[in-house]
C-alpha cells in the first residue's frame, strides 16, 4: 500500500439515500464495506464526516452564522455515531472521538487514544469538527491528519479529481493530475476551504480528492484522482 495511515473526508451526503437527507442504512453499509476492504489491506484510518445530510452552514437565512454552524458542529456527532454503529456491525471495529466532550454519548478527542486505537486496527471517527464555528470539517480533516500523522488525506467527492471548474456545469474545465498547494491558493480553487489548504501546506501532508469509487486505486498508489502536494 502506498499508504498506511490515511484521514479519509467524507461528505454528509454519501450517508444519505436518494434524497440526499438524512442516514440511508443500505448507502451506509455500501460505505462500510469499501472501508472494510481497505483495513483488511492493512490500512489504518481516521475519518472525518461532514454534515451537509442534516444541516449546511447557512440552511437557516434567519440563523447567525455562529449558531448555524454549531448546530452542523452537532449534526456531525450524529453521522459519528451512526456510522461507527454501522462499521461495527459489518466487522469493522471503531471508535468515536469529539472535539467536544458530550457527557454518556461521546469521548473528548485525545491524540494518545487515537493513535492506541489506530494501532489496534479500529476506525477511528473524528465528529464536531475543531469544536468551533467558523472552521469547516476540511479544516477538522487536515488537523486530525496532522495530528495522528497521517500519510495523506482523502477527499472522497462525487468527481474524479480537482477541475479548473465546476465540470457539472463547464464542459471545458481542465483536470489536474498533479497540482501544488501554492497553485491551489493562488488559483483559488474551491473544492476545499484555504484554511485546510493551508495546514496541509505547513505539515506537508499530502491531499488526494478521488471519487469514492476509486478508493483501492488511490492507497495502493495508481494513478487516481488530483495528487496536491508541497
């Protein structure tokens, strides 16, 4: 394997059935079992999920954006805890942590714990983001990452890598193979926030945004996805 120790991001949405709300329990077990795949390789993973299946950052117009975000900082415990329920259940063992202690549902995050579990071959799920308003679980994902020392993070999206636009809408967008994270911030390109770009940046840790699909490809090291890089 190319790497042995990666933080794989995975959107709200890829927990969701059709309607893109909610937690879908065949779409989680689908997830669940590519996972598995991969641990069985020898792969030890943390996970970040986000919260787009319950709550995006300015869903409610006549919500401040503080609050609006800690109510995703929330949303994300919830996908945690499902998911992990899920892994379990399909032979993966995991653990939730938090950035925030929720007393009798969900352990404070420790750094020490995480990497004991990791090394006893359990998914560990990092859930409320960096515990504040304002930083997305892009941001979440690239601490954690820097945190567990992690090979590399694993953006899972709906396309096959990082475009000069949106390819859904603009046919001519131009794919990057391989892209530096200086060429990311001053391109301006959005397919993560400048905040993670940057942590990743300043810990050299590489970032692969992949279709989920393409898992197996991307840890074994073929050519997959935009390789983001120093």
């Amino acid at each position: 394997m190319k790497f042995k120790r990666i933080l794989l991001k995975l959107s709200g949405e890829s927990l969701a059935g059709e309607s893109g709300f909610g937690i879908d329990s065949e779409k989680c077990k689908k997830v669940a079992e590519v996972i598995k795949k991969c641990t069985d390789f020898g792969v030890q993973m943390g996970i970040v999920i986000g919260a787009g299946n319950f709550w995006r950052g300015r869903t409610g117009t006549h919500i401040s954006r503080t609050e609006s975000d800690k109510i995703g900082i929330l949303a994300t415990a919830m996908n945690a805890i499902a998911f992990s329920d899920v892994l379990n259940k399909n032979g993966v063992k995991s653990c939730v942590q938090s950035a925030l202690e929720i007393k009798g549902l969900v352990p404070a995050f420790s750094v020490s714990e995480s990497l004991r579990s990791l090394d006893e071959k359990k998914v560990v799920i990092f859930s409320c983001g960096i515990g504040a308003p304002f930083f997305s679980t892009d941001t979440a994902a690239a601490l954690r990452a820097a945190e567990i020392k992690a090979d590399a993070i694993l953006k899972a999206t709906t396309v096959d890598g990082v475009y000069s636009s949106d390819p859904k809408i603009e046919k001519s967008a131009i794919k990057y193979e391989d892209i530096s994270f200086d060429e990311i911030l001053n391109k301006n390109l959005k397919f993560m926030d400048m905040t993670a770009i940057s942590l990743c940046r300043d810990c050299s840790i590489p970032v692969v945004v992949f279709n989920f699909k393409d898992i197996y490809e991307v840890i074994s090291g073929e050519k997959s996805g935009t390789y983001i890089h120093n």
